[in-house]
C-alpha cells in the first residue's frame, strides 16, 4: 500500500514539472528567426536554407537518442520495457528541460529564441542523462532516474557553457562535454547507490537472453551507423566533411580491433556480445573531440584501434575490479563506451591542438579555435558576417600550447563538475524520500510494468 | 479445399490489379519536368535542387509506413508476420494506386506527371488505410484487407481534393484528411463486421507476449522520430520549421503526460505499454493540421498534453465501452492514436485561425491561408512565380472566422464520408464472395503463412 | 585444444591486417579538396555544398549495409549473434580497404584524396562480400569470411574500374557490378565449399524461429526502404530523380507480385517468408542498370513485375534444384534476389541503350552516356567544367547498339570474373590451413560466440 502512494506521488509531481515546463515555455520561448514569417527580402531568404540542411543530421541524432540507446540498453532479459520505455520518457522530459535551461543562459532579451538548432541541442543532451542511465541500469526507479536527469541537465548545461562559450575549448563531438560528462556522473551516483558487501554479487535478472541481446544489436547498429552525423552535426565549412570521414574510419577500425580483442581475452575465444555491443562504438566517442580537426585519415584509424582496445580491456578487466573492488556497480559498462575514450578523446585533443598553425586551417581557423585569434580578426571577423549568424566569441590570441592546456583544463574540470555533480544527486536519492529498489526488485519490468503472462501455447 | 480456391481467387484477383496497374501507367504516366532531361539552362536548373531537398523528409516518411506502421502492428502474440506483411503488401498497392488517382483528379492535357511531389503523396495517401488496418487488425484475411484499401483509397483521394484544393482548408500535416479519414472509415467498417453477442469477447490470441511488444516497440519509436518530417514535408518556408519544432514539442509533452496518466489510471499504478507504444504518439496528430500554424512553443505542448491525456483516457474508458456497448472492436485503438486527436487538431486549427492575421504572417499568409487573399493579390503572386511552380488556387478574400469555419466544416464532411464510406466497405466485405475470417481464425498468422513448428531444442 | 590456437592464429592475423591499414593509410591517405581547409574564395565555396548534399543517401546507404544486411540474414534460429556481427565486423574491414584499393586504381601523383564520395564508394562495395556471406551463411568461420572479402573486394575493385571507366558501361545503381558480382563470386564459392553426397541434406538449424524471423523483416523493410537511394546516390541531375521515382515503382511491383506468387506456389496456399523477405527486393535489384533512364513509369512497373515472378520461382523450383543436384547450397538464396535480378537488369539496360537517342537525354546524355560523345563533345564539356569536378572520360563516339553490345559484354565479363574469382578463393579456403565447420557446427553461433544458456524461468 504505501509503495502505490509513493508510486502516485512520484507520477503527480513529474506532471508537476510538465505543466511548470508549459509556463516556462509561455513566458519565455518565442520562435527564431528562422522559424518567423518574414517580409520578402531575398537577403534572408538564404538563412532558412542554411538552417534547413542540418535537418537529416538532426533526424539521425533523433534515432541515435531513442532507438539507439533505448535499443542498446534492452540487453537485460527482463528489462527491455523499461529500456526502451524509459529512455522514451526520460529524453521527452529532458529536451523540454534543456531547451529551457540553455536558452536561459543564452537569451539575451528575456526571450528564448526557439529553432532548429535549439532541437538539436536538445537531442545532444539528452544523450548525457540517458548515459548516466547505462551505468544504473535496472537499479533505479524511474521516478529516481527523472529527478535525477533534471538536475543533471541543469549541471550540464552549465559545465557546458563554460567549457565552451567561457574557456571555448575544442570538443565539436561532445566527448568531453557530453560523453564524459554522462559517464562520470552516473558512476557517481552508482557508488552513492552502491550495494552493501553481502549484497555485492550480480543481480538475479542480470544478464542477456538471445532475444535480449538481438534487440541490443538494433541500438548499437544505429548508433553505429548516425554517429558521424552526431559528431558532425555542429561543425561547419570543410570541417564537416572531416568530421564525417574521421568518425567513419574511426569507427571501423574500433570495430575490427573489438572483434579480434574479444575474441583473444575471452573465455575460449569466443566473442563477448557485450563487447560487440559496446565497444564498437568507442571509436566514434574517441574520435569526438578531434573528428573536426587536421588529424589525418591515419589519425582516425589510430585513435579508432586505440579506442576498441581500452574499452575491451575495460569491458574484461577494469569493470569486474570496480565492482569487487569499489562496489561501483556499472551496468552497461558506460565507464569502457563512454568515460575513457572521452579521456582518450580529450588527451588526443590536446595533442593534436599543439600542432596548430594558422597556415594549415586556412579558413577553418577561426570558426574551429576562436579563441586563438586575435582581438582584430575577431572584429574583422564578425563585421563581414551577416547579422543573423552568430557572432564569433574569442579572440583572446591563444598560443596552440595554451589551447591544449585549455583542453586538458576542459576534461578535468567535466569530470570533477561531474562527480561531484554524482554525489549529491547520488545522496539525494539515497537519504531523501524517494522509493529504492531493493536487491530483488532490481533488474526487471514487473515493479513498474504491466508484463504479460507467459502462456503454455507459446 | 473451398477455402483454397477461394484464396487462390483473391490472389489472382490482385494480379491482375497489378496488371491493370501497368497498363495505366504505360497510357497515363509520364516524368514530370524534375525528372526530364532538361536543356542546359541555368534558369531551371534550381529547380531540380528545390525538389531534392524534400528527399530526406521523403525517406523518413517511408521509414514511418514501412516500419513505423509495419512494426507498431506487431504487439499481437501471433500476428508478427500478417503485421509486417500486409503493411509491406498493402503499402506497395496502394502507393501505385493513389498515384493514379490523385493523378486523375489534377492532370491537365490527360498525363499524370511524375515526381518526387507524386510519392511523397503516395506515402502519405499509404497511411490511411494502415489506420483503417490498425482498427480491423487481426479479423480479416489479406484479400478483405487489399481490397478495401483500393476502395479507401479512391475515396481519401476525392475527399482530400475537395478539403484541400476546393475548401481549401489548413491541413498540412494531414491530421484531417488522414488520421480521421483513416480512423473514423475503419471504425466504420469495424462496426460492419461487429461480431455476435455471444462471440463479443477478446480473441483467443488478442494480446501480447514481451518479445512481440519489444518488436512494436520498434515501429513506436520510428514514428515518434520521424513523426516532424511527416507533419512539416508539405510546409514551406518558415512554416516547415514551424511544423518541425511544434511537433516535436507536442510529442515530448504527449509522451511525459501519456507515462503520467498511463501510470495513475492503471492497475497497480503500473505502466502499460499499449498506452506506451501509442498514445505517445498522440502529439503528433493532434498537432498536425496547426503545425505550422503561429501556435506558439507552448501552443505545442499544450496541444501535446491535450492529445495525451485524451488518449489514454480513451483507451482505458471508451475502447473498453465501444467494445461491450456497441461490439466495435478496435485492435490497435486507432480510435485513441489517430481518431480523437484528429478531431483535437482540427478544433485548434480552428480556434487559430480565427486570430490569424495579414500582419503577422507576412511572407507565409498566401501560401498558408490561400484563400483568405482577395483576388489582387492571388493574382499578383501568380504573376511574380515562377512558371514551373504551381499556381496558388484561393483569393477568396475569406475572413479568419471563415476559415475557421471551413476548418469545423472540412472535418465534419471528411468524418461523414470515412463513415459512409466505411459501410459501405464493411458491407460488401460482409455480404459478398469474400471469404471471413471464423473467432477461432482471428489474430493468428497460421492461415495465411507458413509458420515454422516450434521445436523442443529452443 | 588445436581449434583454439587456429581461432587466435585466425584472429591475431586480422589485427594484423588492421594495423597494414594504418600504416597504408598513414602513407597513402590524404583529405581530398572538400575536406581540407580553404582559402576563403567565393569560387569554391559551393563545391562543398553540392557535396554535402549526398549526405543524406550516404546514411541511407549505411542502414542498408549494416540493419539491412545484417538483420536479414538473421532468419535463422541461432545464428542471430553471427549474422548480425558478422555483418559488422566483415563491412568495418572492408571499408577500409575498399577505400584503399578503389583509391589505389584511380591515384594520380600517389595521394588517394578521401571526401565523401570515397566512404559512398565504400559502402556500396561493402554490398558485395556481403552478398557472398549470403550465399555462404553459416557454412564458413568468420575467419575464412573475412579472408574471402579481403580478396573479393580487390578483384571487385578491379572488375568495376574496368567496367564502367574503360568499358564505360551504365550501371548506376550497381546491378552488374556489385549485385551479379557478389552473388555468382559467392555461388561459386560455396560450389567449392559443396558437402560430400552423404551431408547434403539440410543442416539441423537451417531454419528460421517466429522470432528470428520477425528479426530477418527488419533487414527486409530497411533495405527496401532505403533503395531508391542506393540506386540514385551516383546518379546525377534529372537522372538522380528518375532513379528514385523508378526504383520506387519497381519495388511497389516486384512485391504486390512477390506476394500473390508466393501464395500460388506454395502448399496450402501459404505466404511463405522467405519470399516476402528476399524476393521484395528483387525489384531494386533489377531496375539498378536503367534506374536513370528514360524507362518510363511502366518500364519499371513491369521490370518489377518480371524480377518478383522470376525471384519467386528460383527460390520455389531453382534453389532446390541447384541444391539437390549441384551440392550448391545458397542459404540466403542470393541466386534468387541478386544473381537473376541482375542478369535481367543487365538485358533490360542492353534493350533500353539501343533506344536512346540525344534529342531524347538532352543534357543527361553525356552524363550518363560518355562513351557515346563524339570528342568534340567531349572536350567542349571538359572545358566549360570546373576544374574541380572529375573530367569526363569517354568521347568515343560510340553508337546506341554498340553501348547495348557493351552492356552485355560487362555482365558476361562479370559474372565470368566473380566465378573464376569465387574458385579460386573457395579452393584456398577449402585446401589451406584454414578451419573448416563440420557439418554439425553450421548454422550456429556456438563455435564462435559466447551463448547464455536458457533457463526455466523464461
């Protein structure tokens, strides 16, 4: 009886937030330009155009966010409702949120000023709570998970903004602001949320079906298959084109380092569906940072090889030792997919940022590291551009060195804001009212869900 | 063996449609002028690209009725195949038909002219009696199924022109002439083949297991992603980013108050997933026909709370009730997903436009409201357009409350034809050679297909 | 004991592979001009964008390859995990090497320049091994498959330079080259591979589950979803349109046939899956070659018409034949769906060529007809071209029978090359130190894959 009140009370006050988003909404969110009738003027007819060409990019990062990691989390036998559903929910919250929240830190008359690009954002980051996610997987509520996604997109949106507007570091992917971010944050709520020793060993439910892991397959193959356009999508110029081809190879050659790495550590050297599910895909988070850049195509295979290995590596060995260990207890592994390629993208960012010069990024050079121009190209700069695009920030004439510190100085300050961001949102739902799961109602459907009755006849 | 040969009939009988088919082409279709080799002239040559640019929105729309509406099917135990099947089956019949005969009813000089415009119809038209499919799911044979659908859509093609090109009223994601006209005919037919009082419970095989929901699960998300470019593809302008984001906005506030309710209104407080796989797709009809409307980002979460609340509400009230009071069965609750919020968009669209005014539309007020132009300027922006484009019927000089009474009036006539229309369908399905389905054959495939014997080993 | 070290030797050896690829791409690769950074020039700014605008048809394309391919060969019980991760472990490694080997035959001063176009190029020769694998699936380790498409792409590679830039033959949407190519290359390596007299019959679990096969439907929707823009992302100008509308009609008929076949032919009058799942698509196979020609609407309407009946009679009378009496075992049946489909859209291209005329192509003639310019034509074009754009080869003033005799000469010197080619790698794979299956090892994922065991709560 009183789990049914708790249950309600959670539900009630999540229609709460809904109706407190339509206000917000009403007060503050116009339609951009873009998006506003216009008097006939050839001049901005061009703008709408501009815009428009993103929006395959954004339909593809839309299947990443609801197939791809609503798929990709069905691996648990008997939690694929909640995989799916709650992925489902949870995004449709949190990209109203985030709309909210970074439009807030942008606006500069009082007004949100809603467009393509504000939906794209929004796609973007609803992939960190939805990361966070993989890590507590099937050990959560889903009231815990939603509380938690709104103060996680809070803190976010916020680590963003001043990873890139204030400090303006190089991270076109999200690798940094969002993949290490999701990941190091979720693991931190996992260990405020970690078992008590006797409770330590694998939950009951804690595993894959063949069908299970079928569905799995969906998600990873689409987040496979969209990643360029996730890591491409906010890239400009000649830039974009890099940023497709450098996730592609990136990409491929993770996948061919995954395969025979499995095959080598495993158990008779059988491949591992977890790594094949997971680790594939640490080539596109490694790559994020830097898919942009001057890397070469060989920089993208190596930073792909390098990816597939540590995360297998992860998958293998590091995970198992966390969890015995640390009791931190990682569901989908988001520490091997997510938290160290981010790493590895961030070092590599560093790395190849030290090697710039204005001569080989052409154009390209100011649109990629603002910050390195200097206070006359900024101005010359932003006076030829048209009024509606965005003016450039930067111009702070940094030295390649100090932007790579800057990038180093990035991933620290992400995964400090992260974890600690983790812990407080970890003991909120540990040692406030929320409703926990206890060790046996973990990793399945029927707590929350209507299941249907297997039936002999099947 | 008298059900063979009347199988063998009905098969033979579409054959010789597709046939038919052929020879309609061959006489009346020809490459409309994006298709035909053109001479170099720089002036057209902007004209192929204008057209290329909806492929994209094109591609998604396939996604939606080949998988979306395939996939979505799929939740009956038994019925994966048919679900799949016939979508695949009916889709590619009817998109050749709705060709010809929305072809038909605009050609000129007796030649349909063919281009991308002509399939992004044909993929709309497909959706209308996959709707009618959803309500009969299950209780009729492919060959019933088939043949309703060339009738249906015959009918949808007339009532669209007449709504569209003669009432001229706001419809642009289809909400009207395609939701209710597909809801509301195969509700219709539905009540023509309502069963006996003493057959009137659920069928043997009417529910789901979890891996057949999983796979429905598929077909949910794929709409709800491509849900935008179905709403915006007939837009242009500024209105087609309009469509884009307040669909997008009114799915996110559907989906976060279909989980809500879904979970206060059932048993348990546990969350069911037809409501899940359906009623979350509910903010994107009742959007549709205000899409591109100046409705405000709260509009759309407004309309998107709307849609989902009705929406479950009805599939856990007025489908049961339908069922026991009148015998309407309604398999896939098209009535909550597609009928009512049908009927939600149109009362919007008429309640906006009675606040439309020149002012604030601007450039998009003819292309929108092509009626409400008096005749100066109707033929003002035919002077100006290009030859190739169409040129815009209206300059009715309509006022706003007028409008907004052709909107009440276009719903009221498109629900009267489905309805007639559908009784007439359910009639001759009943009352004629067609052979029906007994209660013991219904939502199974194992009449139709060849269903692999489960084995022991598995 | 000695299988494992095989397995690791097999492994160790493709990791080596990866890490040739590095070092060639290291050596070779470079970004080509819409990758690399600019001056900023007005001039070139547009190239990019044009582009840009295969983009979208590249992602489709990659759902094609990675969904599409490897979810349709997951109808079998259990062989699901291989199907699918084969898919992408083979397409990962030969995507690189595609780019290599395509890159080396076209190589001017000793750069392969990667853009775009080379990952499309990529993708679609993936298409080919995979269409081997289908042939082959379940008969082979994953190790000789991969060592089969390392060899099989280079011959390819070569076999398309010859026949479209030497023989400049029209085969836009790859019919010959990459379907007819895959299929008979597969074929004749699973005749070297064929089981002695005694092992012939069908294997224990060659055969599909209900579920796995509503798994294979999401490989079939996908790929028949996406292929118009498979068939059109080389086309160019109106041809790039007529390639959509064609392979979209094409496909609308080859599956209405498909169904109403597959109910005459089979017992009872049953659907039978197999069918509805392979022989669908074989309308997309079939119109690949003239897909951009002035064909007609009812060209392609009946060139699908013919592919479905012919698809669905191989698969009814002609696979069972060649198995019975061949010993040549086709699991997918790619015989049915890509062999067939292509010899008849190679005859079809020979039939239309002989037709064309320049007052017909107008400014598509020598885009698609290069061979048939006269060299003063030719040289004209190239000069008033961009110097960015590729020049065009041919200017042989060819006649329209002589192309038509072309067309057949490059199917013949295809299907003659896979087959010599397909020997040749089925005798290595069958008398070198490769691992062979045994009979009872096919068609599961066992040998290879960590499997979880079923449980009684399931």
């Amino acid at each position: 009886m009183h789990s049914t009140v708790t249950k309600q009370t959670g539900f009630v006050a999540l229609m709460i937030v809904q109706i407190v988003f339509l206000v917000l909404y009403w007060v503050f969110v116009r339609y951009g330009k873009e998006a506003s009738p216009i008097d006939k003027n050839p001049q901005d007819a061009g703008l709408n155009e501009q815009h428009e060409s993103k929006y395959p990019h954004f339909q593809d990062i839309q299947v990443m966010i609801f197939v791809g990691f609503g798929f990709l989390m069905t691996f648990l036998r008997k939690y694929g409702y909640s995989a799916t559903g709650y992925t489902l929910f949870l995004a449709s919250l949190v990209i109203q949120w985030s709309v909210l929240m970074k439009g807030f830190l942008k606006m500069e008359d009082g007004k949100i000023d809603l467009s393509l690009e504000n939906i794209i954002d929004a796609d973007i980051a609803a992939a960190v709570p939805l990361i966070s996610m993989g890590a507590l997987l099937g050990r959560t509520t889903p009231i815990q998970l939603l509380f938690m996604a709104l103060f996680e997109i809070a803190l976010f949106a916020v680590n963003e903004y001043v990873a890139l507007d204030i400090l303006s570091i190089c991270d076109v992917g999200g690798s940094i602001t969002v993949h290490a971010f999701g990941a190091y944050f979720g693991l931190a709520v996992s260990l405020m949320l970690r078992p008590t020793k006797d409770q330590n060993d694998a939950g009951k439910y804690e595993g894959p079906t063949y069908t299970s892991d079928m569905f799995a397959m969906v998600g990873t193959l689409f987040l496979w298959i969209y990643w360029p356009s996730f890591n491409s999508v906010l890239a400009d110029g000649t830039g974009q084109e890099r940023a497709i081809l450098n996730t592609y190879l990136s990409l491929a050659a993770a996948t061919v380092t995954t395969f025979v790495l499995s095959a080598l550590v495993s158990h008779e050297n059988k491949l591992d569906m977890v790594h094949v599910q997971n680790s594939t895909l640490a080539g596109g988070v490694a790559v994020g940072s830097v898919c942009n850049l001057l890397i070469g195509a060989h920089g993208a295979v190596l930073i792909g090889i390098i990816a597939g290995t540590i995360s297998v590596m992860g998958y293998r060995f590091i995970t198992p030792f966390l969890t015995q260990k640390l009791r931190l207890h990682d569901t989908c592994g988001v520490h091997n997919l997510h938290g160290m390629p981010a790493v590895i993208s961030a070092i590599a960012s560093a790395i190849f940022v030290t090697m710039v010069t204005r001569e080989e990024y052409k154009s390209d050079f100011g649109a990629i590291f603002p910050a390195m121009l200097n206070e006359t190209e900024i101005s010359a700069n932003n006076m030829t551009e048209n009024d509606a695009t965005i003016h450039i920030m930067g111009g702070y004439d940094r030295t390649a060195s100090a932007q790579a510190g800057y990038q180093l100085f990035g991933i620290a300050m992400t995964i400090l804001v992260a974890i600690v961001g983790g812990i407080l949102a970890g003991l909120v739902l540990k040692y406030t009212g929320f409703r926990k799961l206890q060790k046996e109602e973990q990793h399945q459907d029927e707590l929350y869900w209507e299941v249907p009755a297997e039936r002999k006849d099947e």
